[in-house]
C-alpha cells in the first residue's frame, strides 16, 4: 500500500509544480498589464473591467446551460458591460454613489442566492431570471472594483484587494498540498483543505499588514487584521461559491483563457466579493 501512496504524492507535488508555474507565467504578463490599467484609472481602467466582467458573464452564461437554465449569452455580455461602464458617473459622496453602492451589493448577492440556493432546489426557473442574475453576479460584484478606484486611494485598496486575494490563494494551495488531510466541502471541492483554508487566512492577514504599510494607508494594526481575516475568509467563500456553480453545472473550469487558471471566471471567484468587502469597509 505505501508504493501507490508514494506514487500519488509525487504526482500530487508534480501537479502543484506545474500549476504554479502557470501561474507565475500568467503573472508575469498579466500582473504589468494590470498594474499600467490600475495605475492609469478613469476610463482606460474602467473599459479594462468592462471587458473582464463581459467575458466572465460569458464563461457563467455558457455554465448555465450545464444545469439546465437558457439564459442569454449576447444580453448578459451586454448588461454587465453597461453596468460596469456606468460606473463614469459615480461620485463618491454624491447621493447617486451611495445608492448605486448599495444597489450594486443587494443586486450581487440576491443572484448569488438565486444561483447557489434557489437554482439547485429547482425553486424557479425563468430564463430572464436566471440572465439577470448573471449579470447580477458577476457584474454586480465587480462594479465594486471601479468604484473603489474612484475612491481616496483607489489604486492603494485595488492593490491591496489583489495582493491579499491572490496570497490567500497561493497559500492555501501550497499548505493544502503540504499538509492537508481534513476535507473543507468535499461535496463542492474535494481537493481543499482545512489545513490550507487556515494556512491561506494567515498568509492573507500578514499580506494584508505589509500592504496596508508599504502603501500607506491609514488604518490601524488591528484594522488591517481584521481586514485581512474577512479578505481571506470572503475570498475563499468566493472559490467555493464558483465551485458550487461549476459543480451544478457538470465542469471543472469556465473556460482554458488563462494557463494555471482556467477561465475568467476562475481567477475572479476570489476577488469579486472581496471588491465588495473593501468597497464599504472603505467607504
């Protein structure tokens, strides 16, 4: 018996090698191209968005189908762009930000719950229902990411938002593979851990420190933990959440786009909903 579990380990470390070399690949172009965007901001940062949430809209409309809802790929791809692009005319303090805010986040998570519990129980099944809530997910979520830009120190908090995101993840691949034996939801991800979810929470809450300090910004020690803690328990939510979608729908990715990845929608399950968390936690 120890052979074939020796066998398994080595092809488990070979696995981890690959994927993170993937996405050190990915990072190495993306991460520029990302950070140029970010840096610039206004329209050039806002029509970046847009095409990201439109093809991600895309990816979840195309995943529909797995279970069983036809939504509408052309006018999913179409709302989440205008709904990101709408974020031109938000002004932080005027009263239409704080409502576009707010709505933005009731709209995200009611498709959420449509999505996750009222599609899977077979509750209701309308095609412009299940479109809207695509759009709802995915561009509602990420509405957030602009409007944090327009904030006081936009760039700072969607670097921030990036750095700890993406550290939670890494870490809780890398502690999981090392060291993972107690299965989160082996229903909904069978490969994650208890092990790397808390691995992942501690590499998050220290990228959070060190984030918040090299760019200044002004929140306390005991800020910036309590910030990281919800970054990465939000973000890990946010994986499984996708997982879930995937799951109903019968796959393993939303698409091939990005090596190491997946699709889209894969790099993004992490990050839309913490955009929400730093969105409020700011403003």
């Amino acid at each position: 018996d120890a052979i074939p579990q020796q066998c398994y380990l080595r092809r488990c470390k070979r696995k981890v090698v690959i994927i993170l070399a993937q996405r050190l690949a990915t990072a190495a172009v993306g991460i520029p191209i990302l950070l140029f965007f970010i840096w610039a901001g206004g329209i050039l940062f806002i029509g970046l968005v847009a095409a990201i949430t439109a093809f991600a809209a895309f990816e979840l409309s195309r995943m529909a189908s797995g279970w069983g809802d036809r939504v509408s790929v052309a006018f999913s791809a179409l709302a989440t762009t205008v709904l990101i692009l709408s974020a031109i005319f938000y002004e932080p303090d005027s009263d239409f930000g704080r409502i576009f805010g707010f709505s933005a986040t009731g709209y995200a998570l009611a498709s959420a719950a449509y999505l996750l519990i009222a599609v899977p129980a077979g509750l209701l099944r309308l095609r412009v229902v299940s479109t809207l809530a695509v759009v709802g997910f995915v561009g509602g979520t990420m509405a957030h990411g602009t409007m944090i830009r327009g904030l006081e120190d936009g760039m700072a908090w969607i670097i921030v938002v990036l750095c700890v995101t993406f550290s939670t993840d890494t870490g809780a691949l890398i502690l999981g593979r090392a060291f993972g034996s107690r299965k989160l939801a082996p229903n909904i991800s069978p490969e994650k851990t208890w092990e790397g979810a808390v691995g992942g929470l501690a590499v998050g809450i220290i990228v959070c420190l060190i984030a918040v300090e090299l760019l200044g910004l002004d929140v306390s020690i005991v800020g910036a933990v309590l910030l990281g803690t919800a970054l990465a328990i939000t973000g890990q939510l946010g994986d499984l959440a996708e997982s879930q979608l995937k799951r109903q729908a019968g796959t393993k990715d939303s698409s091939s786009l990005v090596p190491g990845h997946g699709g889209v929608l894969d790099r993004l399950d992490s990050v839309v909903w913490n955009l929400v968390v730093v969105y409020h936690f700011v403003s």
